[in-house]
C-alpha cells in the first residue's frame, strides 16, 4: 500500500516526530530515576515509541502490515485525575509515573484523532492499532501507580 498525497505525508511526519519526541522524553525520563530498574523501565517505552515510529515510516514507504485483531484496551481512569507536573531531577517516582500517563493519554488521543481523520480503510485501522497500544502503555503506567504508589499511601 503506498500513500503519495502531501496531507498523508504530512499527518505520517507528524505522527512520527511524535513517536521520536516521546521516545526521548522516556530516555529523559530514565536518566532522571535513581532506580536502575525504573531507568530500564522507561528504557523500555522509549525502545516501544521507536517501534512505533518505524511501523508509520512502513507506511510512508509503502510496506504496512500490522495486526489490529483484539486490540481495544480499556484504562482505569486515573490520568483523567492527576495533577501534571513537568520532569526535573528531583522528581520523585510517583510524578515520573503521572506525567508518562498524560503523555501515553495524549498520544493516544493523537492516534484517534488521525484515525477519525483518515476515515476508514487500512490506515484508519493501523492509527487504531497504535491508539490501542498507547492505551496499553498507559495502563501499565496506571497499574504501576496503583501497585506502587497509592499502596503506599
């Protein structure tokens, strides 16, 4: 499948400076964790955004081929009511683990605004895909919080 209109190139750029943005922003991230476990954690995610950037240049280039079968992911619903903060060196786990739920929830609602944008068709369902897999990704920040942080409390 090869997409040659300049709007479809320009949502592809746009949603893979995206992908490259919050790929550095889990490096951040991880710099900035005391735990070597949660520096690999957010390693992690930054390897997942990467992956996620070279599914949309597949697309760009005409090479898409993706796997959308069962992939509707519900959260839990506590991004929609944290406090954002801003990433500093001091910040402690907690607010590393709310900031990367707004940031996986905006992704999230980028990929579903792309898909509503594209209609329908192969395209709309790849964007789908990769909105489930932000969903995904904010989840296991979600359960991370609960685990870690309001058990705590």
């Amino acid at each position: 499948m090869t997409f040659r209109s300049e709007e479809m190139d320009r949502i592809l750029d746009y949603a893979i400076a995206r992908e490259i943005e919050a790929s550095q922003f889990y490096t951040d991230l991880a710099a900035l964790m005391g735990s070597e476990t949660m520096k690999e954690v957010f390693r992690d995610f930054a390897r997942e955004e990467l992956g996620h950037k070279a599914k949309l240049e597949d697309v760009k280039r005409g090479e898409y081929a993706l796997d959308t079968s069962g992939m509707e992911v519900k959260g839990m619903g506590l991004a929609e009511n944290l406090v954002e903060s801003e990433p500093t060196p001091e910040m402690t786990y907690a607010e590393a683990l709310i900031l990367a739920m707004k940031k996986e929830k905006a992704a999230y609602r980028l990929y579903m605004d792309l898909a509503d944008s594209v209609g329908t068709g192969e395209l709309a369902e790849m964007f789908r895909a990769l909105a489930a897999e932000e969903a995904k990704h904010k989840l296991r920040f979600e359960l991370e919080y609960d685990e870690v942080v309001l058990k705590e409390a």
